[in-house]
C-alpha cells in the first residue's frame, strides 16, 4: 500500500495580520504552519497504514522553507517526503497548482505505483478545497472529497469504504483504489507523536524537486502563467454603520433591536451551521 | 479559444430527494441580476433521476432556460457521473459564467468541471457583479481567514466559475407563470463504469454547529454575574438557533468548557450575528470577534471598549434586556407557528 | 535504545539557544527541546535585543536578523496622572553600525535565533514539554518527556526553560518562588503606520526609541512601564511584582488598559489597532535569588537561573551570556570527560566573573527597596511634576522664589529627615 499525502505550509491565519494600509497580508507575524487539515491527512494515513503496512510518502509544493511540513509530517508518522520548488510555480492558483502536484505525483508513481492520494479538505489560507479534486481529475482517479471515515481497505479487491460528510448527514461511498480522498478534520484526532519520531523527524532532509525533475511538462500550465485566476482587488469589507448605540428605555432599546435585526433577517435564520 | 462564442449565465441546480437546495434558489436570483446586466438568458442545469419535475420551479425562481439530464446513474452524486453531464452540456452550450453553490457536492463538482475544462473557478464567493464592457465575472470572497475581501477574475478563459456561499444572495419571490423553455439532454451513463457507488445516504440534521462554523453566536462575559444568570445566555440562543460562547473569565468559572472561549486562546470566530453579553470588550477576547459581520453589545457600562467595535450597542443590565429580547423572539416565533421568519 | 545526545537543552529563548549554537558549532550532538509551536511563540521581551551579546554570538547579526529598529534615544518618565517629567538621551552613533541596542519582536527573532542553531547542526524538538529530569545515582543523566518513547539521555541537561523552572525545582536547586520575587509583565503589539510612529517619536525609518515609565504607569504599584518603537508597530507593557498585583486585586489586563487610557500616553497609540497580548512573568529577585546552578549533569540558564536585571530590564543579554557561559563550561567538561557537578561549576564562576553577576550584586537591594518604601513611585514623582509645573508655570515668581517654595513643599509634605533618608537608601540602592 502505497499512500501519498499532500500537504501545503499556511500562514497560521489565527494569529494572521493585515496591513490596513495597503491590504497586504503581513507575513512577518504570521508563523508558517502545516495546513491543519493536512496534518488530519497525514494522520489518517498513519492510521491505514497500521492496517496494510507500506509506505507514506508526503508530497508538498511550496518556497524552499516548505521543507518544514514535511518534517512536521513526518513527526506524525510519513516515511518520505518531497517537496517540489521553483520559480516556475509561483503564482499558482487552483488549477495550476494541481497541475505541478500530479506531474510530481506522476514521477513518485512510477517508482512506487500509489493506491491512494489523501489531502485536507482545504487549505486555510485559501479556502477552496479545488486542488484536491483538481489532481484526482488529472490522474484520472476518483475524487472523494469531504471524508470523515476510512474502512475496510481491501488490498486484494482494490477497493476501500469511505463515510463522506454532506450538507446535513453523510454518505457512504465504496471507491475503488487508486482514489483521491480530501479529509476533514473530524475523520482523526492528531495523535501525539512518539519523541523517536521527532528526532527522526528533526534530522530529515526531504527530497527536492525543480521542475527539470519533472517529466512531459507543460511549462505553460505552470504558475502565473497557467492560472486562469488573477487576483483583481483587495478590500476590507465594508463594516456597516458601526458604534451606533441605542437609546431610551429598556423596552425601547429591545424594540429598536427587534427591527434592526429584522432588516437583517437574512442573516438571522433557524440554521446555526455555515 | 474565442471568447465570444460564450454566452449565458448558468446555475447548477443541486438537488437531493428531488428537492432543490436553498442555495441554488439563492443563485437563481444572483444569476438573474448578472444576465440582466449582461443582457443574455439565465440557465439553470438539472442533473439526476427523475428530476424533470422540478424543472418549472427552476423557472418560476427567475431561469430563462432549463437544462435537464436524467438518468438512473445521475440518482446519487458522483464526481465522475456529474462532471461528464456537465462538460456535455457547457462544451454544447458554452454559457460564459456557471454559479455553484459552495456546498459539498457543488464544491466538488465545480473542481473537477473546472480542471477538464481548464478555467478559472472562485471558491466561496460571497459577493458577485459583472463588468459589463468586459463581460467580467467579479466574484469576491473573504481572503486569510476573513480579515479582507479579493475580488478574482478570469480573463482569458471559459466559461468563468464561481461556488457561492449559502445564505449570502437572496432568492426572488417565485412566480409561477414565468415562462422559459427546458432542454433535455441524453447522455450515455454505465453503472458499471462508475469506479464509486453510493451504498446509503444518512440525513442527519440534528447535529451541534461548532463554533467557528456558526452562523449566529449568543457570547455571554463575567458580566453576567455568577452561573445562574449566564443560563440566561443559553435560553436566548437557544431561542434564535445560535451557538453559545463566552469569554476566557467565564470558562475559567468554569460556565462553559473551553471548547466554547471565544478569544486568542479560545476561537477565533467570524459569524454573521455576534451577541456579545456583558463582556467588556479585552483584547484578547477582541481578537476572536472582531471580524464577525454584525456586532451586539450589551453592557452596563457605557465606556466598555466592546462597543468600539459593535455594530450596535445597548447600554443597560443584561439581566433585564435579556429576558426582553428573548421574549420578543418566542412571541415572533409562536405569531409564525414555530419559525422565526421576518418576512 | 533510546538515543544518547552529548548536551540536552531544554527550552530554545535566548540562553538555551545560545547555549546550542555554541555547542554546536564546537561539534557537540546538541538536542534542543522547545515546548512551544516554535521558538518565541511563548516569549514575551520588552523587545530589546542588546547588541554586544549578540554579537559574541553572531558577529554582525544585525545584517541578517529580523530586527524592528536600531534604538537611537532612550528616555525616561516620571510620570504623574496628568502629567510627566522627562529626561533621555538621543544619540546618533546608535544610528549606524554597530548600533547599541534594537527593538525585536519576539516571535520572530527568536525562531530566526534557533534557526542558526539548526544550521550550526543542532537538532530541534517543537512542541514537547519535558516533565523532569531523568536522575540516576545523583546524578542527571537525561529527561522525559510527555511523548511517547520519551526518555532521552545526554551527558549533561541545561535547564533554559523559564523563569518557573520546575526542572530546577524538581532537582531542589530552588523553591518556589515568592510572590514579591517574579513579576508579571504584560504587553500589547500595537500596529501603527511607520509615518504616524516616525512623526509621533520625532524619528527616521531605521531609528527606534525606547521610553521607560515610572510613577502612575503602574496604578500606584511597584513597578515599570515601558513603550517601545517597532517598525510599524508599538511594545507597549507594564510590569509590577506579583505580590503587589495580589495585594491591590489587579487582573494583568486592567493594568494595561489603565496605562493605554493614561491621558500622557494615550496620544501616542491613538488610532492604533492592537494585534497581539501577551502576560509573561520576569524574575526580578535579582542577586538573591540566584539559586544553584550547577549540579551533577545539569546547569541552570537564564531566566530559569533568576539572571534578571530588573532595575535596568536587561534579561535577553543576561540570558544569552549564560547560554554562552554554559556552553563554554560543557565544552571545558568534555575535553575532560566529568560532567560531575565540581566540574560543571566552572560555569558559576564563569558567572561570577561575569558582568551579570556583578550587576546584579551591584543592584541586589533595589527592588526589596522599592517594593518596602512605595513612597519612591507614589510620593517622589507626583512631587517631582509638581515641582517642575511650579518651576515652568510662568507667574511672575522669580525663579530662585520658585525653587525655595517648592523645596519648602517637599520638605512641608515629607519632612526633610525623612527625605534625606529615602534619598540615602535609594542611593544605596541603586549606587
């Protein structure tokens, strides 16, 4: 069993800062964390792993500094990690980014032929959840996406038992392998790992890849130059008539209220959940 | 690729059990606003088993046209069954804007369409607008973690994809003697070419919101004077369907357990409703909600920095405006048999 | 079996850093155990790096280290409820190499500082607590951890994890500490545009200032306040004992926001927008509490070691000197092979030879002083702006007048034996 996870570094958008003044994200303050949907990923291969043995590699593509996730990824329990670097990828939007994922996954391929790809179900600092669902698509496997249970890996039939989170409730989905599964959170809680895997995990020097190590690259569908998104504004959002206070009695406070929020009444619904 | 041969602004139209999403309705209407403007027919496309019924509702929430696939393959969502229904309709077709709804299926969806048809997709959008001239989707989404909006384009390429949060655009009244016309499409489908297969679909609608994830949150502070007061707190959000936070004091009293702190040690939340109850507005609590949409303070005292960043502040005892606000809601909600609906 | 390292150091601020890079560019299989996400995402500095141990340790870090501004003047306020008395010093040769001192922002610098640790070949453990010492036969012979498999071993343990070193205290080396010996420092990062701080703080783009705060900074209680430039932010922080902060019930924060709405300084943040808060405790027992600092397989570190200038707020330097000290010793005990706690007590002396402990000798009273006679923060300065209102009020008084009613008021409120004592033991304090 051969597992491929892929994992992205993210400025930890918790403690993230903007410049007001020019709408830029400041870097600076932000620490740079593995995505931690991907840590949830890394964790569920962990745990298959136990079951079928085999291999976990992780597979990441960022600035040289991204070498971090993979040794973050491999304090939770990957045995191998690459991480594909280049000018040439920067700029990469959704699309672009799958594309320079699967031409390396192509590569760790061929030398271990991969049984499944496991991503987070969004990175947080971008939020769309495309790049997963983008790979499956470019190595023509199916996607799951939005996974919260793993079972029943047959290795003989080639086939796995997935629970897949929905709007309200789940479904249970039988895929054959290889496929592509994007994990939330709640599939795993991230074990402490052991201090062996640490220290292994502080000595590792993941393997890097430049694009020349890739092969049959369309340099043309990498980066800027392959992403059909471009970034046309940023601005804050507008806070609407902010500080008013209310006056009068109680009651009056109350029913003021009442007819704001009721202006607002798209907002205000019996439905808690995003 | 030439870029006029698009025309038209579609939807996908999500439907489970033969019940169309909310969000689709929703998209309806945002849709309709951007086909006016780009003077060219709106469209929503129906995917499933048995679905044609549902296409005159389609209609009646403002499509012009309405393109169906039934087959008995399309009965679940799949990926791989959906895509191949989709790029046959939008490579016939060629609409220059498709909306999804951002919904698991629609997000899933949305990605792979966007792949083999090698265009632009924005995720989560939660404002859209067109440039006319430039016949340019503006979709516009919440950056970094929600402190500040990007507005994506996609110039060079067709047709220009969006998934849309739901509850952000609003659906138009229906009309049921609107007209448009319904296409049907065939498409060659094999159940045993399918590499998925849906076993059993589970509703379960009863489950808790997390915090980060609510639309409406109910925080109560040390204000609230000892823990038989702060259930007061828990009755109010409970009345309106809100999720209950509170701030570090109040966890470290031990009223709530820590998975409920709003603040830099707690969440970090960014609802659209925030009530924040007698919290005198700390730093660090500040940081965990500062970025909610619509902010309501109440506290007695009326230098509290809370309401530097409230959208609207009441000064006055929470245990007297409390039971007023709840009251309020339970009398709108008995007036519309059961539901708080303000229309 | 577990692995074996040559130096254990537990906890990556600036004296265990110091003490790895050293280590480690001297050869020795360093491991250092931090038990936060990263180096400084637990440490809380009033964000002044010193130069001239840094330096030791890095020569000419300014040119690669992510510091926030050189500092150029230093200033000091006594300051009254609605008023302040000033006095600093602002000088140019800070403005160019090899500069004085810089404001820092923690988070950054210290993982930066790490960083060059890892690269000299030390090998660096987030995210982990050590919960004691592993001690066989008398002697420290490795730590656990909370990890699974988490016993490691080393031939010597430097304990650098904090001013509550519970390490030291398993190993007996302290007690607890007393309430009046730790203080509770708490501090904002405020951002604000570089054009508003420059114009604000009268400075170029690549000059800092620091502004110490005494008097009503602290709400009456013993202690300091402190505001410092970043690049396009501000430190701003209070300190005072814990003792003193349970005495007047205080929560941290009240303090902090009494010193923001504090009519001298409010002016200063005005339209900034706070992004970070932090409360962190500083040893401040100075020379009386250092305790033990050596022991068989074990040295004690910075903080953890109550190294603390609290008068000056000079920590990061103390912690990073002993780091090196430390590292010195563990290589002197190698080359003869004994770990043994006569061996390793070259570093105590090493110490004492040290400005540190010379400094904090020379400071030892201060703080003892200062908490025993509150009179020096609540009387002496809102008599000093007094004095300087009446002295610049122009009234038509002749100056000499002035200066002989305003010595008839102190003299009226005090007593002039008792002002001459005061100023005697402050003195002895501070000489």
């Amino acid at each position: 069993m051969h597992i491929v996870v892929c994992v992205k570094q993210v400025p930890d958008t918790k403690i993230i800062k903007i410049n007001p003044k020019t709408n830029t994200l400041d870097r600076r303050s932000a620490p740079a964390i593995l995505n931690p949907y991907d840590a949830h990923a890394v964790q569920e291969a962990v745990k298959i792993k136990e079951n079928t043995g085999g291999t976990i590699s992780v597979l990441s593509m960022g600035p040289p500094q991204a070498t971090a996730v993979i040794k973050k990824s491999i304090e939770i329990g990957a045995d191998r990690g690459f991480l594909i670097t280049d000018r040439a990828f920067a700029g990469a939007d959704t699309l672009a980014t799958s594309y320079a994922l699967s031409k390396a996954l192509e590569r760790i391929n061929k030398e271990i032929p991969v049984d499944m790809v496991i991503c987070g179900k969004h990175a947080i600092d971008g939020d769309t959840g495309q790049v997963g669902p983008g790979i499956a698509r470019r190595m023509d496997i199916p996607p799951v996406t939005n996974v919260i249970e793993v079972s029943e890996v047959n290795q003989k039939e080639k086939t796995v038992l997935i629970k897949r989170k929905l709007t309200s409730g789940y479904e249970l989905i039988q895929s054959e392998m290889p496929c592509l599964l994007t994990v939330e959170k709640e599939i795993n809680g991230i074990e402490y790992s052991p201090m062996p895997n640490m220290i292994k995990a502080a000595r590792y020097e993941p393997i890097i890849w430049a694009v020349s190590d890739l092969e049959n690259v369309d340099r043309t569908q990498l980066g800027l130059k392959g992403s059909p998104t471009i970034v046309g504004k940023m601005f804050t959002p507008p806070r609407p008539e902010g500080g008013k206070r209310l006056e009068g009695s109680a009651d009056e406070q109350v029913g003021q209220l009442m007819e704001v929020l009721m202006e607002k009444r798209d907002l205000l619904t019996m439905q808690s959940s995003k | 690729m030439n870029l006029d041969d698009y025309r038209g602004v579609w939807v996908f139209i999500e439907q489970n059990d033969s019940k169309i999403e909310g969000v689709s309705l929703e998209l309806l209407g945002a849709g309709r606003k951007l086909a006016d403007k780009l003077q060219v027919p709106l469209a929503g496309f129906l995917l499933g088993h048995d679905v044609k019924p549902l296409a005159n509702q389609v209609i009646s929430f403002g499509a012009d046209v309405v393109y169906v696939i039934d087959h008995l393959v399309l009965k679940h969502y799949r990926t791989e069954s959906f895509m191949k229904g989709v790029m046959l309709l939008a490579q016939k077709y060629k609409p220059e804007i498709i909306l999804y709804g951002a919904t698991p299926n629609g997000k899933d969806l949305a990605s792979a369409v966007a792949t083999d048809l090698s265009t632009g997709l924005t995720a989560d959008t939660t404002m859209l607008d067109v440039d006319v001239e430039n016949r340019l989707l503006e979709a516009s989404r919440p950056a970094f973690g929600g402190n500040i909006m990007a507005t994506i384009l996609c110039k060079k390429h067709r047709p220009q994809m969006a998934t849309v949060r739901p509850k952000v655009m609003k659906a138009l009244d229906p009309d049921s003697s609107r007209l448009g016309k319904i296409i049907e499409e065939k498409i060659d489908l094999k159940e045993e070419e399918m590499r998925t297969k849906v076993l059993q679909i589970v509703n379960d609608v009863t489950k808790k919101a997390n915090l980060a994830d609510a639309h409406v949150i109910v925080c109560g502070g040390k204000g609230m004077g000892d823990f038989q007061n702060f259930q007061l707190i828990h009755e109010l959000a409970e009345t309106i369907g809100a999720s209950v936070g509170g701030t570090r004091d109040v966890v470290e009293a031990g009223w709530l357990p820590h998975e409920q702190q709003v603040g830099q040690t707690g969440e970090t939340v960014t609802p659209k409703i925030y009530f924040a109850i007698g919290i005198s507005g700390a730093i660090q609590h500040v940081v965990g909600m500062k970025n909610s949409e619509f902010i309501i303070a109440i506290n007695k005292d009326p230098n509290a920095p809370i309401f530097d960043v409230a959208t609207y502040g009441i000064v006055g005892d929470a245990m007297e405006i409390v039971p007023k606000l709840i009251e309020q809601f339970k009398q709108l909600r008995s007036e519309k048999g059961g539901e708080i609906s303000y229309a | 079996m577990p692995e074996k390292f040559d130096v254990i150091i537990v906890g990556a601020g600036p004296a265990g850093t110091s003490c790895a890079l050293t280590c480690a560019k001297n050869g020795l299989n360093v491991l250092l155990i931090e038990r936060g996400e990263y180096p400084g995402a637990k440490n809380v500095m009033g964000g002044v790096l010193y130069r001239k141990q840094m330096e030791e340790l890095i020569p000419e870090f300014w040119k690669e280290a992510p510091l926030e501004r050189p500092v150029i003047e230093q200033r000091f306020w006594m300051m009254d409820k609605e008023s302040v008395v000033q006095f600093g010093y602002k000088g140019l040769e800070w403005a160019v190499e090899p500069y004085n001192n810089f404001t820092v922002l923690r988070a950054q610098f210290d993982q930066w500082f790490a960083n060059k640790a890892v690269e000299a070949g030390a090998l660096l453990i987030n995210e982990t607590v050590v919960t004691e010492c592993i001690v066989e036969n008398g002697k420290v012979v490795g730590v656990r951890t909370d990890r699974p498999d988490g016993e490691i071993f080393a031939d010597v343990v430097v304990l650098a994890d904090g001013v509550n070193s519970l390490l030291s205290k398993q190993l007996g080396f302290h007690k607890e500490f007393r309430p009046d010996e730790v203080a509770l420092t708490v501090m904002e990062v405020i951002n604000l545009p570089k054009e508003k701080i420059n114009d604000r703080f009268n400075l170029e783009d690549n000059q800092g200032c620091t502004i110490e705060i005494f008097g009503d900074s602290t709400k009456g209680n013993l202690g300091t306040a402190f505001l410092y430039t970043n690049k396009d932010s501000l430190n701003i922080g209070v300190g005072t004992t814990l003792s003193s902060m349970i005495k007047a019930k205080l929560k941290p924060y009240e303090l902090l926001d009494y010193l923001k709405n504090h009519p001298m300084v409010k002016p200063m943040l005005a339209g900034g927008e706070s992004a970070e808060y932090l409360a962190h405790l500083i040893p401040e027992g100075g020379y009386r509490s250092v305790p033990k600092v050596a022991g068989n397989g074990v040295i004690v570190v910075g903080d953890a070691a109550q190294l603390v200038n609290a008068i000056h707020r000079e920590g990061s330097n103390m912690a990073m000197h002993s780091g090196l000290l430390a590292a010195e010793s563990i290589l002197e005990a190698k080359s003869r092979g004994d770990f043994s706690e006569a061996s390793l007590n070259i570093y105590r002396e090493k110490l004492f030879d040290s400005f540190i402990i010379k400094d904090l000798e020379k400071y030892k009273d201060a703080a003892h002083t200062f908490e025993k006679y509150p009179q020096y923060f609540n009387d002496y300065v809102p008599m000093m702006n007094k004095a300087m209102s009446k002295f610049f009020t122009v009234d038509g008084t002749p100056k000499r007048e002035k200066q002989k009613q305003i010595m008839k008021n102190v003299t009226a409120e005090k007593g002039t034996l008792k002002v001459l004592q005061d100023i005697y033991r402050a003195w002895k304090a501070v000489k």
